[in-house]
C-alpha cells in the first residue's frame, strides 16, 4: 500500500559494521527478522542504540516544542468549545512527550541531558514547528493536517522492532485520532464559513503547503538514515512513501472543500498510485532544521524560560526532607 520502499523480508542484511559482535549482530537481526520486539535489556548493536534514541528524543521534544504554536492560541480561539479543545490538544503534546522522553531514556540518556541538548540546540525537532501560527486558520491546518501527517508517520513507525517506542506510539496514535477529528472539524467550519473565513483558510494552506512537504524528511535520495532504520524495522516506509501516503489520502479532502493548493504539479498517477509534486525547496528545509527558520530563536526561548522558572520546583523536589505538604483537615 505504501509503494515498494518498503523492507524485503527476503533482502540480504547488509555487511558487519566495524567493531560489532557478528554472532549477536546476526541473532540480534534474526529476531527483528522473525517480528520479534526488541527490549531494553536485550543486546543492540550500539549504532541501533544511537539511531534510536536520536529518533525518539527528537519525536520527543517535537511534542513539546509542538504544543507552543498552539498554545499561544488558547487564550484567543473563537468560542468556548474551540478553547477547550485546544486546552486538552495542548494538555496531551505535553503527555505525549514525557511518553516519549521515557522510551528514549530506556536507551541509556538521561531526561536532563536531552532537555540540555533541546535548550543548547544540539537536538533537532520537527521544522514545521519553526513557523508561525499568524490566525486561528493556522492552528486549524496544524490541527487537520500536520495531526494527519504525524499520525501517518506514527501508525507506520508504531509497527516498528523497538518495544518500549512502540507501546509509547500505540497510545499516542489513539489520542492522535481524537486530535486529527477536531482539527477536521475546525478546518471544515472555516472551509464552509464567510467568504472572509475561506480566504484566511486558503491563505494559511498556502503558507504552510511547503512546511508540510518537509514534514516527513528530505526526498529518498538524500536521506541518511532511512537505509539502517529500514533494515532494523525502526522505520517501515521511506520518506517519500509516508508523503505519498499523505498526499494521496489528504489532498482530495482539501480539493473536496474547493480549496487549492500551491503547487501547480500536484497530480496522481491512478496506474501507479504515485503523486507528481514540485519538489519543495530543501535547502529551506535545511536551514530551518539546523536553527535559522522564523521561528526556532523563539521556541528554544520559551522553553528556557520555563526552564528557568521550573527551577525551583525540580530543587524542591531534591529536598526530601523538607516537608511541603499543609494537612487540609
Ligand atoms: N524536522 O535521514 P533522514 C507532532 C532530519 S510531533 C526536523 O531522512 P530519518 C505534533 C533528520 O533528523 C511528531 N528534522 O532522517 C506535535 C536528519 O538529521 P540528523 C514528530 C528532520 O530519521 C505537537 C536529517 O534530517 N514526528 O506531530 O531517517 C502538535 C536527515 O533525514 C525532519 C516525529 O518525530 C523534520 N521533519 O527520517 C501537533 C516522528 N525530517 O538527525 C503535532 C519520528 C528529517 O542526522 N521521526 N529530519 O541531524 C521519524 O519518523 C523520522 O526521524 C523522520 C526522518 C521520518 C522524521
């Protein structure tokens, strides 16, 4: 369903990394061959534990980092109904990313010297949070249409060898679905609404088109890990297949509505299943993920700034002793 980029079970491992154990490398592959999870305290080949927590870490802190764009709309969503659902939205990005921060640390790095790498700006974390929701119209295309990306991604990666990020995945897809429902719902009433209201609507989808293309990576040729993941059933589709697969589900949606898209190339080959696209600029896409997007000065300040004023809750907790507690009756 996803194109053939997917792994062939009958495909020769590849050779030995330098310095492994070939007898663990080999039962180790076996068991990824026979579905088997692979758990904390199993052997890893050492590259299968970087790649891994690179991964998830950088899943991890694309949670928190997400919740920003959004949540500096929950004070000025339109209605009570919209701000409580955005609330909650909000309310579990932050849970999904403590669900994911407890998968990477099973690998071995410690919660505070991922926090150190997301604040210094070592780690990455997704670039369409770079950008900025300028109207509420911007928040209800993250809301359909990143939700209905990252679930593509996360149902795909969900099936993957790692058991600790698989589980994480199950539950995060489960409230995934509730967040991709309302952002549909917001997405269709503006769709439908004033003229004033499908003019902001198609002006948001325009801005962010390009952001969303870059959601799943850059194109096959110029991925650097989808060949080892792949071969280790961490990832279960290459980039270009999970775009594929959104596009292919999403953009007659948005064509349903009478919306248009910016890219006067976007066309499905009904004998392949394949869609045509304009390539989308990825030296922006670069620039963005190593720091220089709109936005990233200003995400990695507010997450320092909570840092700074969470300061003296993490010292409280360090004091056991000290008893913090008033009995209320
Ligand atoms: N953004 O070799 P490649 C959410 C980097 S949160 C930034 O293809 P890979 C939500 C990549 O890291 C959901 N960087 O990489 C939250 C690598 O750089 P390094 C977020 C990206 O790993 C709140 C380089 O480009 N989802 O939905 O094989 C509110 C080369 O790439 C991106 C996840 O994190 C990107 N988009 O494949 C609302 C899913 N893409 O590390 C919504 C988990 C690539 O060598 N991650 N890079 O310096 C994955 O599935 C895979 O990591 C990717 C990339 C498919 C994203």
């Amino acid at each position: 369903m996803y194109g053939n980029a997917y792994i062939d079970p009958n495909e020769k491992r590849q050779s030995v990394a330098e310095g492994e154990d070939p007898k663990k490398l080999e039962e180790f592959e076996a068991r990824i061959d026979r579905g088997e999870k692979i758990e904390p305290d199993d052997w890893m080949p050492p590259e299968y534990r970087k790649q891994l927590t690179r991964m998830i870490e950088q899943h991890a802190h694309s949670e928190i980092i997400g919740s920003l764009p959004e949540g500096t709309w929950i004070t000025r969503a339109p209605g009570f109904r919209r701000k409580l659902s955005i609330m909650a939205k909000v309310q579990d990005e932050i849970g999904h990313g403590q669900l994911l921060y407890a998968a990477a640390e099973t690998l071995g790095k410690s919660r505070e010297a991922m926090f150190n790498d997301l604040l210094s700006g070592k780690s990455k974390y997704s670039n369409v949070f770079n950008y900025p929701a300028e109207t509420w119209a911007d928040v209800t295309v993250i809301g359909f249409l990143i939700d209905a990306a990252a679930i593509i991604n996360q149902i795909t990666n969900s099936k993957g060898s790692y058991g600790p990020y698989c589980r994480a995945l199950d539950r995060i897809c489960f409230e995934e679905a509730f967040h991709l429902k309302q952002g549909h719902d917001a997405f269709v009433a503006l769709a439908i609404g004033t003229s004033a209201q499908r003019t902001m609507l198609q002006e948001a989808l325009n801005r962010w088109w390009q952001p969303i293309m870059h959601f799943f990576g850059p194109s096959d040729k110029q991925s650097v890990h989808s060949e080892k993941l792949m071969k280790w059933r961490v990832k279960l589709a290459s980039n270009d297949d999970m775009r594929n697969q959104f596009l292919d589900t999403y953009v007659p949606k948005i064509w349903e509505l009478g919306l248009t898209l910016p890219d006067p190339n976007l066309k499905k080959d009904e004998e392949t299943g394949v869609w045509a696209y304009t390539e989308p600029d990825w030296d922006e896409f670069f620039r963005v993920i190593k720091g220089d997007g709109p936005c990233n000065a200003e995400r990695l300040a507010v997450r320092r700034w909570a840092e700074e004023k969470g300061k003296w809750v993490r010292e409280a907790l360090f004091q056991p002793k000290d008893k913090y507690v008033m009995p209320l009756a």
